[in-house]
C-alpha cells in the first residue's frame, strides 16, 4: 500500500514540475508577455500575436493633454466702454446737483439747508468724472465730450458751495470768539486782532457766496452768513 502511495505522489510532483514546461517557449518582457512564433495554433494564438504570460499587465502610459491658458481676446467697442464711464458719472452728479441747490434742501434738510452737503456723494462723483477723463477715448466722441464737460460744470459748482459753507462756518466761528474778547475787553489787542480777522474772513467769505450758482442759494447763504 506504501509503495502505492509513493507511486501516486512521484506521479503529481511530476505534473507541478513539469506544467511550466507545457507552455510554449519564448522569454516574456518586462509587462510578463511576448509575442508568439513558435506552434502558435498549438496553444489558441495567431502567429505573431501578443500574448500574457502569469498574470502579466498591459504596461500603461499617460499622455497630458495640453490646456490652453491664455485668456481670450474679447474686443470692447472704445465708444461703449467710454460712454460706460460716462453714465456712471452721470449717475452721480445727478444726485449731486440737487445737493447744492438751496429749494431742494430746504425740503430735505429742513432743519438746516444751509449746510455742507454729502461728501461721500461728492467723491464718488469725483472719482467717476476723474476716470471718464482718464479714458483717452472719451475725447475722441464730440458727443462724449460735451457730456464730460456737462459734469465738470457740476463739479465746480459743487466745489464752490462748498468752499462757501466751509468759509461761512469759520466765520460764525470768528465772529463768536470776537464776542467773547469783545465782552472781556473792548479796547484789547485780543478784540482788536479778532475784530480785523473777522472782517478778512468776511469778505472772502462774501466773495465766495457769490461764486454760488443759484440766486435762492446765494441769499440763503448771505443771510446765514452774515455778522454785525
């Protein structure tokens, strides 16, 4: 019964031994395939065929794919993009226009419509008319021209009411620190030297009211504005 098993057992350690050498000959690459030329219908292969060999892999490669970065090219039409900067000034001074004119204050700031107007209203309308002008291709458009000088127009009356209320303040400032020396001592150099301070500040001040556009304005101011 030994000798039997030993028989079976030489029998399968010749098969495991032998089973590689079953295979069709030729060397696999570096994926663990090759291709077939020897008795190629023998093992189901066409001759030249690649084939695997103990699980061998197609060996894979990537390939980038180039992208393309540079932004595109969009073309703005120079009349549009200046007339873009235009309107956006535009938008501003209209509000700032009614800023300065004394018969819509007197609705809106019924309180004291002699007064500085909205100076974040101000810049921004500066800044705006300040980057239409910066814009070469706003001059190159009569239509666009007259419509920036429109605003500059805006721009400088609004400077000159407030260079008037700016001044007209300082003056009821001097005016009251007259008063006070006044009352201390008539006959002081402090009076005296106030007393020629105010009547310099008055006529500048009176100068500028009168660079005001707007007559209901002017007076508003002349009458606020005025000391005795």
């Amino acid at each position: 019964m030994k000798k039997v098993v030993g028989i079976l057992l030489s029998f399968v350690l010749l098969l495991v031994i032998t089973t590689p050498a079953m295979a069709h000959p030729g060397r696999t690459d570096a994926n663990g395939g090759h291709t077939c030329r020897t008795n190629c219908g023998k093992w189901g292969l066409n001759y030249g065929e690649y084939h695997y060999h103990n699980g061998g892999t197609t060996k894979k490669t990537s390939t980038s794919k180039t992208v393309n970065t540079k932004p595109e090219t969009i073309y703005v039409d120079p009349y549009t993009q200046a007339e873009a900067l235009i309107k956006t000034a535009e938008s501003y001074a209209g509000s700032l226009k009614w800023e300065t004119s004394y018969d819509y204050r007197v609705s809106k700031y019924s309180s004291n419509p002699v007064s500085q107007i909205d100076m974040k209203l101000y810049n921004n309308t500066k800044s705006a008319i300040n980057a239409a002008k910066a814009n070469s291709n706003v001059l190159l458009y009569s239509d666009l021209e007259e419509r920036l000088n429109a605003l500059n127009d805006i721009y400088i009356r609004t400077q000159a009411y407030i260079d008037a209320i700016n001044s007209g303040e300082k003056l009821l400032v001097q005016f009251q620190n007259y008063q006070s020396f006044y009352k201390q001592d008539p006959n002081s150099d402090k009076t005296k030297k106030a007393y020629n301070e105010l009547i310099k500040l008055s006529k500048k001040t009176n100068t500028m009211i009168y660079r005001v556009y707007g007559k209901s304005t002017r007076e508003a101011m002349l009458d606020k504005f005025r000391v005795e």
